[in-house]
C-alpha cells in the first residue's frame, strides 16, 4: 500500500469521525434547547403526558398543581364551544388563569386538528396572535392550554349573544380590532417559515384581550406552505359565508382565501350583521352580495352598524373599499395581507368627526 493510500484512507476517516461527531453535538444542543423550552410531566394514573412550554408565566407554576386542576376541568368550567371540542377555564390562583380546549378522539381529523395546532403554534410568538402554553395528549382525548383572553370572540362581543358581553364596540374599537388581526394573519402569510394559511379567518377565531386587542386563534384548520408554493391542495373545510369562492371550484387553500375571509369579517364590524344572518337566507343573498350593491349605489352609510354613533365618514368609506378589495372574485385582484396592513394604517386620522 502506497503512502497516498494510507494518507486518504486516514484523511477519508478523519472526515467521517468529524462529521459524526458533530451530528452528535447538533443533536445534543438540539435535545438542550427542546429542555429549555419545555418540560414533560408523565401522568400515570390516565396514561397521558403533559406538555409545557417555558416562559415567564409557566415558570412560577407547580406541575403538579397545574395537571391535577386541569384534570378536575367540568362543565361549569366551560366558556366556550368549536367544531372540535369545548374550551374551558383553568384558574391556577387569583391571579393566572388559561384557556383549555379539549379536542376529542373520535376520528383521524380530530388527531389530525390537534397535530395542525402544535405545529402551526409550537414557536409563534405575535401579539397579535394567541399564546400556546402547552398541550396535554392522553389516549382518549387531547388539551391545548392558551392564553386566556377575558373579552371572549369578536362574534360574542360584536353580535351580543349574551348579557355578559354587551359591550357596544365604538369605531375606534373596532377599527384597532380589524388591524390587530389583519397584523396576526400578515405575520401568519408573510413572516412564518414555512408560511401559514389559516383556512378559517372569522369573527369567533378573533380573540379579544383585557385591553380589547384582538388575537387570531383556532389554528385546527391551518396549513403550513413551503415558500416555493402558492397553494396547498386540501378538502374543502371552513365556515359558511367567510370560504372564498374559488375555494369550492378547486379546493385549492391559498392566503389569498383568507384575505377573502378577512373582508368578511370587516364587513361584519362596519354592518354588526353576521354573514349568516336569517335576514339574508330569507333574501336569498348573502353579506357580500348585500354590501357590494349597497357601496355601488353609493349609499354606505344605509349599511352601517346603526350602534355607531361618532365616526370620521373618510374612515368608514375607506374601509369599506379595503373590504370590497379583499372581497374581489377574482383571487388574483385581491392584495396580500401586507397591503391590507399598510392600507387599514394610512387611514387613520387624528380628527374625530361625529355623524
């Protein structure tokens, strides 16, 4: 065996020992990191496992406390319902409280939904999007612990289903609600990697905090896009009157589809009328087809939510063409997220002028 032989079958295992071994280091980091962020508590009386993510609010909460509340959660505890399971109120003490949704087991779609949430929440980090602290996974059933946003939904809020929410949103109010959200969807389209679509943009996934700031939720739907993409093929899913049109023709989710839903929900905060409203089923039209006819006709303000009582007009006209925009049949006419951001922020005036 030559010299040169020798050399390159050391140099060859030189390089195959270095390349292991910082596989292994990456590996160990990696497994580091995991342990910062979160911590694993193994429940062996229901054979689940519970998983919390690290932050400041978790940090100063017993496990073990957290997990035996969380597994004595009942009916008075629940605040709310979705197409996979109830939320409920978890109170730790006076002072922390979280939102509980416990999503059910019966069907792949269900695990399914589960797995979209962990994914699509795991790092996101937006205050204009809500907090995933955790996640409990048992064999019969599933539990994301949220944030808990003390104003409820936009849906409850804005249409008034119960006397605990009678609130009467004035413009200011629901103008920073539609460009908090349209900033929690921005940042879902454009500044995720891999980008999210949401798929399900509407009033009850718009969360409202203690300082009426909304939060996008409800991610049991979302997809996630690879860059290269500008659609992900999927069966049809959603909510009736917020789908896109060309959603049922291809089953194609683009972002462009939930800056259709978008328009949707701002013309439920300019009308106070929910896209399902009896009224137009009774027509046989719908919010969109409504509002169009109106603002071609010139005549807005027959439309608006007759709540409203002190508003700048220029404001309400110009959201009401960013909605009709974000409306367009065609998707290509519609603009990105972005664009609806830089357009709902230019709008804004210092001048407060009551009608």
């Amino acid at each position: 065996m030559t010299t040169n032989t020798r050399f390159l079958g050391l140099y060859i295992t030189i390089c195959v020992l270095a390349f292991i071994i910082s596989k292994i280091t990456i590996a160990v980091l990696c497994y580091r990191r995991w342990q910062k962020k979160q911590f694993v508590i193994q429940d062996t009386f229901s054979g689940g496992k519970l998983v919390l993510f690290r932050s400041p609010k978790i940090k100063t909460l017993k496990s073990n406390v957290f997990l035996k509340k969380t597994m004595k959660l009942t009916n008075k505890d629940r605040i709310g319902s979705g197409g996979y399971g109830m939320v409920y109120k978890l109170t730790i003490n006076d002072s922390t409280s979280f939102a509980v949704k416990k999503l059910r087991k019966e069907t792949a779609e269900h695990d399914r939904g589960f797995e979209r949430e962990l994914e699509a929440m795991g790092d996101i980090k937006h205050r204009n999007i809500v907090t995933l602290y955790g996640y409990y996974s048992a064999p019969n059933f599933n539990l994301l612990i949220y944030e808990l946003m003390p104003n409820g939904s936009l849906d409850v809020v804005l249409h008034g289903r119960t006397m605990e929410k009678m609130i009467v949103l004035d413009w200011d109010a629901r103008y920073k609600i539609a460009l908090g959200a349209a900033r929690g969807i921005s940042y879902l389209h454009h500044d995720c990697i891999p980008h999210i679509i949401h798929r399900d943009i509407k009033s009850s996934n718009i969360l409202l905090d203690e300082n009426m700031e909304a939060r996008v939720s409800d991610f049991g739907l979302a997809t996630l896009m690879d860059q290269d993409k500008t659609h992900v093929s999927t069966l049809v899913a959603g909510t009736f009157g917020y789908l896109a049109p060309e959603y049922f023709d291809t089953g194609r989710a683009t972002t462009k589809g939930d800056v259709y839903s978008f328009g949707v929900v701002l013309l439920e905060l300019l009308t106070g009328r929910k896209p399902t409203d009896e009224s137009f089923i009774e027509e046989g039209t719908r919010l969109v087809t409504w509002v169009k006819t109106v603002v071609e006709d010139k005549k807005e303000e027959y439309v608006l939510d007759e709540r409203l009582e002190c508003y700048h007009v220029d404001e309400i006209n110009h959201v009401f063409n960013i909605a009709l925009m974000c409306l367009e049949t065609e998707p290509s006419k519609r603009p990105n997220m972005s664009e609806v951001v830089k357009m709902l922020e230019k709008i804004k005036t210092d001048q407060i002028t009551c009608s």
